[in-house]
C-alpha cells in the first residue's frame, strides 16, 4: 500500500460515516461519497482496516481499468495485439501504478471514466441509436461526479463523438445532447441535493475549496507533469501519431480521441489548478492507441519496446522520489529515442 498526503483525508471521511470520527472534512471528501462506498462496507461488514478496504477497491478498479481498456482499443482497431500493448502500456504508466494501487480514489474514477468511454462508443457507434442507452448513459455520467471529477472527460470524449458522427443529422445531434445532458444534469442535481440535505456539503464547496488558494501555475511545470504522465511512451505516441495520419488510418473515432486529448490538456489550466501527473492522468487514455501503433511500427520488438519504456518509467520514477537523482529523466529519454532510432533504420536497412 501507498500512503500519500491526501490519503488520510479519505480515511477520514470514511470513519466519519461509520461514526467514529469528529475531525472535520476538511478536504470535502463526503460531497463524492461513492467513491468511500466500498472501504466503509468492508470496515462495517467484515472490519477490515479502512486503508486495506482502499487498497482492495484500488487493485479491483486496476485490473477493472486495464480489462475496460482493452476492450475500448480492440473497439476502436478491431486488432487484438494492439489492444493488448496498449492495455499493458496504460497498466505500467507511472500514475497509474503509484497513484492507482494508493490510499486513494483515483483508480475507482479511472475506471468510471473508462466505462462510460467503452459505453459511449457501443452507443454511438451503433447502427441504431438506443434512447434509452443514451439517457443511461447521462444518468451514469452523473452517478460518476460523486466518484471522481474524472467522469468530465468521459463527457468531453461523448460530445466529440456525436458532434463528428458522419450520418445523423445536425437535429438528431441536438436532441442526443438534450436528452443525455437532461439526465445527466437530473442525476447531478439530485445526488448533490441529498449529500447536501444529509452532510450539509456538495461537489460547488468541493469546488470553492480548490479554488480557494491556488497554487502558481507555470507552464513549464505544467508540460513537466504532463510528460510524466507517459514518459518515455510519449515517443512511441509521436510514432503511432504519424503513421496514423500518413497512412490515412483517421476515422471519427480517432478523431474524437484527439479532441479529447487536446482540449482537455488546454483547458485544463483554466479550470483547475492543481495539475499534477495524478490529475492529467486522466486524459491518457485517449491518446495511449497511438502508444500501441508506434510500438507495433517496431514490428517484433514491439512487446520489448513497451516493456522496456514502463519499467525505465517506473524505476526512474522510483529513484527520483526515493534518492533526489537528478537527470534520469533526460537520459532516459536520450536513450530510449537512440535506441528507436537505430531499430527503425536498421528495419530499413534489412528492408532495402
């Protein structure tokens, strides 16, 4: 397990359901009270120690995550290897191995995120639109606020795709976004109605909070976090990136990942202040389809190139947190694009 500074406020909103503590929720960890669901039934239920009661609701939404995002890959390419070396990248990320398997409710967000993603795209990329499906599909998006803020970006993800879809019509796109946003509000407004009603708090103290003393914001810290979101697979992204355009392999679908992607990265700086790798991990997933095309441009080295690239991720990761080493970021990265370098021209040189 992996404590980390914001993981005694959890346990704390936790004890404060079970009646057993008087600290104030400083942090407001109640106003997204399903995320705590889990750890308070294991402590209540059986007595398992609240950390441990974390620790497990993490380790299922990793497997949970990784299993969720295999399928959206395989979805989008309808190739099984693909999806299987973007699904390992995604597991051995830095955030995600840290911050994932930490006393935290990070993974459980991660994981709400990626199903509605999965559910989005089964739901709009049907040859038959379900009205049903889609006003679930608002209701969940909403049930998802009171988990992880995360569920944003599922939103974000949605409307690029039905604003891009080649065949309805600009009506019927203006009734999916009336019918998914009416019961997507519906549920967020009655959910924040009751945790208000019971705790006396909801998600806009929650956002007051943060925005309250923000820290500076420097864009140089802030490209610096987004490259540690990936790391060294941000190279083998470049790669899949540029085949994926100069081979003409852009579909709406690829095309609503990378909006995704791009506005979220931009407008994340004017919503929320706290921009750490934890925090943009989030956006990850709409990108990591070209991590496993730049990776399977290598052809038969593509499963070593992932693995090499996320346990370099994590071990320097490990010794920058653990020993202060400076410039193992530079150098690894230095290394890595040598090393992809000289396997792409030798490819061409064996071609020739």
């Amino acid at each position: 397990m992996f404590f980390q500074t914001d993981s005694p406020s959890f346990i704390n909103a936790v004890e404060l359901l079970l009646g057993e503590s008087s600290q104030p929720d400083r942090l407001f960890r109640l106003s997204k009270p399903l995320s705590l669901f889990i750890p308070t039934c294991l402590y209540y239920f059986f007595e398992i120690p609240i950390q441990y009661g974390f620790f497990i609701q993490q380790l299922l939404a990793y497997w949970l995550s990784a299993f969720v995002l295999y399928k959206i890959v395989f979805f989008v390419t309808s190739k099984d290897y693909l999806a299987y070396l973007a699904m390992l990248a995604y597991t051995l990320c830095q955030p995600m191995a840290v911050y994932g398997l930490a006393i935290l409710t990070d993974g459980l967000g991660w994981f709400w995120m990626l199903w509605g993603v999965l559910w989005s795209l089964k739901c709009f990329c049907s040859p038959k639109l379900s009205w049903r499906h889609i006003a679930f599909l608002g209701g969940f998006m909403g049930i998802g606020f009171f988990i992880k803020e995360s569920i944003i970006i599922t939103g974000m993800f949605t409307f690029f795709l039905i604003l891009l879809h080649p065949h309805h019509t600009p009506k019927i796109k203006i009734t999916i976004y009336a019918v998914l946003g009416s019961f997507f509000l519906g549920t967020f407004l009655i959910g924040n109605y009751l945790i208000d009603s019971i705790w006396g708090i909801s998600i806009w103290d929650w956002i007051k909070f943060g925005h309250s003393d923000p820290p500076a914001f420097y864009w140089k810290s802030f490209i610096a976090q987004s490259y540690h979101t990936i790391d060294l697979y941000w190279f083998l992204f470049l790669v899949g990136l540029f085949k994926n355009i100069a081979f003409r392999q852009w579909t709406q679908i690829y095309a609503a990942l990378f909006l995704t992607f791009v506005t979220g990265w931009f407008l994340l700086p004017f919503f929320w202040p706290y921009l750490y790798d934890r925090i943009l991990f989030m956006l990850v997933p709409f990108l990591i389809v070209w991590v496993a095309f730049g990776a399977h441009h290598f052809k038969r080295l593509a499963l070593p190139l992932v693995l090499l690239a996320g346990a370099t991720n994590l071990i320097v990761a490990f010794l920058i947190y653990q020993y202060q080493i400076s410039g193992l970021i530079t150098i690894s990265a230095c290394l890595y694009i040598l090393l992809l370098v000289l396997i792409h021209f030798r490819q061409i040189s064996k071609s020739s």
